[in-house]
C-alpha cells in the first residue's frame, strides 16, 4: 500500500509529491519569496479531489469484481473500500471546517 493511494491523507503525509512539489509558505517576517497562492491552494484542493474521486472508483470497481468473481481476494477489496471511505470522510469534515469558518467570517461585525 503506498501512501499515494490514499487520498487526501497522503496530501498531509510529508513522503508524497503533492506535498513537496506545494510551493512553501513564505516565513514569518520575511517580506519575499514564493507563497501558496490562491491558484496553487485551488490547483492543491483540484488534485486531492481528483485523488479522492479516483479511490471511489477503484472501490467500485474492486466490489464489482468482487461480485463477478474476478477478485483476487477480499482483502483488497475491504482495502479499497475503507480507503475510499476515509477519504470521503475526511473530505466532508474539511468542507465543514472550511464552511464553519466561513460562516464565522460572516458573522464577524466590521
């Protein structure tokens, strides 16, 4: 199982790519250099659901393949089924961050 498999998670984890090939923050009191702009953090979150569609398609094919009798094993299967749905999990609790603070934003008097 690579970490790239797992998605977004292996977003987070530090060995995968799509983590070391994010521009870096620019540091605390340094007024140059790269920053995570606002087309590199759309780009980030466009590739992690792409990653997180691509498991929900391998969980559906790994349980149709199960049901014809073409899997290996249901170890895989079982596999790629908890994947997906750790994914979508942790997909859905950072939508509702993201909304939660933004609602907060909202609510905030100027």
């Amino acid at each position: 199982m690579s970490l790239s498999a797992v998605a977004p998670l292996a977003l987070l984890t530090p060995g995968n790519s799509a983590v070391n090939n994010a521009a870096p923050l620019s540091g605390a009191g340094t007024k140059t250099g790269p920053g995570l702009t606002g087309a590199n953090f759309g780009k980030f979150l466009g590739q992690a659901l792409q990653q997180v569609d691509g498991l929900q398609k391998n969980a559906d094919a790994a349980s149709i393949a199960l049901a014809t009798g073409q899997a290996p094993d249901i170890h895989s299967v079982m596999i790629a089924l908890d994947k997906a749905s750790l994914a979508m999990s942790l997909t859905v609790e950072v939508r509702n961050k993201a909304m939660d603070a933004y609602q907060e934003l909202m609510r905030m008097q100027i």
